[in-house]
C-alpha cells in the first residue's frame, strides 16, 4: 500500500502534468483560429481566379491540355498523402494511415507532406517518391513544391494519375480523412477560400466583366491550370493543419479533464490514508494509556 509521501509526489506529477496539457491545449486553439484567419485570407486571390478563369474557358472553345490527358490504363498511381509533423493529436494520423493503406501496394508511389506518412510508408515498405515539409501556418510555396512535382511525374509518364489524401476540417470536433484526384483534371471548377470546404466548389460562373486575351484564352487557360493545383493544393494543407490543430486542442482537453479526475481521486485516497493513521494513532495512544491505568 503506497504511504502518504508517494500518493503527495504522485499528486504533483498529475498537477505538472496537466499544467503542461492545457498549456498545449491554449496553443493549439490559437493556431487553428490562424489556420482559420490564413485560409479566409486567400479568398481575394480565389475570387480574382475565378474570375479569369471563368473569361479564359469561355473563349477557349474545345480546349486540351497535357494535365487534362486521361490515360486508357491507369497502371501507376502517385498518392499525396498530407499527414502532421508531430502526434499528440487523438487519432487523426490513425484514420488517415488507414485509409491509405487500403490504396495498392504495388501500382501507387506516396508523395508525403509531413513527418508522419514519410515515417509509415517507410515502416511499411511503400514506394516513397518524395518527402515534403509545412510550417504551421501552410506557405503557398509548399503548396507550389508539392504540386510542381506531382505534375512533373505525370507529364513524364511516370504515373497515370495523381489523387491526394487529407484530413478534411468538418468542425472543431470533428475531422474526416478524404481523397482527392487531382490529376488528370475533370472539369474545371471554381476555388474556394477558407476551411470547411475542398478547395473547389460550383461550377464556374459567367466573368463580370470582358478579358482581352493575348495570343489566345487557350494558351492563357493553359499557364493558369498549374498556379489553379498548386492552389487546390495549397488548400488542402491548410485544411490538414486545421484538423492537426482541432484534434490536438480536443485531445489535450481530455487529457487535462482526465489529470483532474486523477488528482481528485488521489486526494480522496490520500486523506482516507491520512484519516487512518489518525486513527490508528489515536487507537495506539489509548490502548498505552489504559494499559498504563491498569
């Protein structure tokens, strides 16, 4: 039975302990609203590409592009998969791994974008093609590096098709691992700015005021179709760094409700303990004073 001294140092260990979680569980919540603030920040740049977008497949007529070219057999597939840098954060990295390790061994090569995928495919021993890194606050030129080489390996023939694998921000509460394709490219849709969303959205509306293109719309529809994945991509991670961020603030305010609910019970155990060796002193004080009496 552990004395009053260890139940003292196991009380100040919890104490430590959850003072620590809940510090983590401020931080996170502080970055998720920046994740929040950064991706509304975005919008300005995704309505003015919708805009142009919207002009440029207007006046392109029956338009093709080399990132358009859909393959008769899909025999290799590059997977993006955006995992975070560090754990701590519930079992978001868990349902994520999960979900890609039903993709196929053999025909998929991985794209990592955080620590954690780089760290599984390698344990598992998948076809890693290239690791990425991304600040807390995601960088458009992560987002631009990423995408630069998954659309470098489909232009080679290196794969056939290109899809990404994030955690999607549905709420503070809840985060949801969702897959993507990116490459070939379908219709082109409008972009969105800010989380709870997947980076594209509608159809494109009709453009609200008249584009003079030089030389055509075709070839300017054709430089704006990488900066249009390197901003779907872009999105994604932010909405991955969202997710990071909710579920570790989430996780940390259970383990700091659960280091509360130890603490309480260990002072109740202690002061049963404290209570019985008063009691048991008294006892002994009483019995020696009798004993003495007689």
């Amino acid at each position: 039975m552990p004395s009053t001294r260890d139940i003292r140092r196991r009380i100040k260990s919890v104490k430590n302990t959850a003072q620590i979680t809940k510090a983590m569980q401020m931080v996170a919540s502080a970055k998720m609203r920046r994740a929040q603030q950064a991706a509304l920040a975005g919008r300005p740049y995704a309505m003015l590409m919708n805009e142009v977008l919207a002009a440029a497949t207007a006046g392109a007529g029956e338009f093709t592009h080399p990132l358009m070219e859909k393959r008769a057999v899909v025999k290799k597939r590059a997977l993006i998969l955006i995992t975070t840098d560090k754990g701590l954060c519930g079992a978001l990295n868990t349902n994520l791994l999960r979900e890609a390790a039903k993709w196929d061994k053999d025909t998929t090569v991985f794209i990592c974008a955080g620590k954690k995928g780089a760290q599984w495919a390698g344990r598992l021993k998948r076809e890693l093609a290239a690791e990425f890194s991304y600040k807390d606050t995601p960088q458009f030129a992560e987002a631009r590096a990423i995408s630069k080489f998954a659309q470098d390996l489909f232009l080679e023939g290196k794969v056939d098709a290109v899809d990404v694998l994030y955690t999607n921000f549905i709420n503070t509460l809840v985060q949801k691992p969702e897959s993507r394709q990116l490459l070939p490219l379908g219709e082109i849709k409008a972009l969105e700015a800010g989380l709870e969303g997947e980076g594209v959205g509608e159809k494109l509306g009709e453009a609200t005021r008249e584009y003079l293109f030089e030389p055509v719309a075709a070839t300017v529809l054709g430089n704006l179709l990488p900066h249009y994945l390197n901003y779907q991509v872009f999105q994604f991670l932010q909405e991955a760094k969202a997710s990071e961020q909710s579920a570790r603030m989430v996780a940390m305010k259970n383990a700091t409700d659960n280091a509360k609910q130890i603490i309480k019970d260990l002072t109740l155990e202690y002061n049963k303990l404290r209570q019985a060796n008063i009691t048991k002193e008294l006892l002994e004080i009483t019995t020696a004073q009798m004993a003495m009496g007689n």
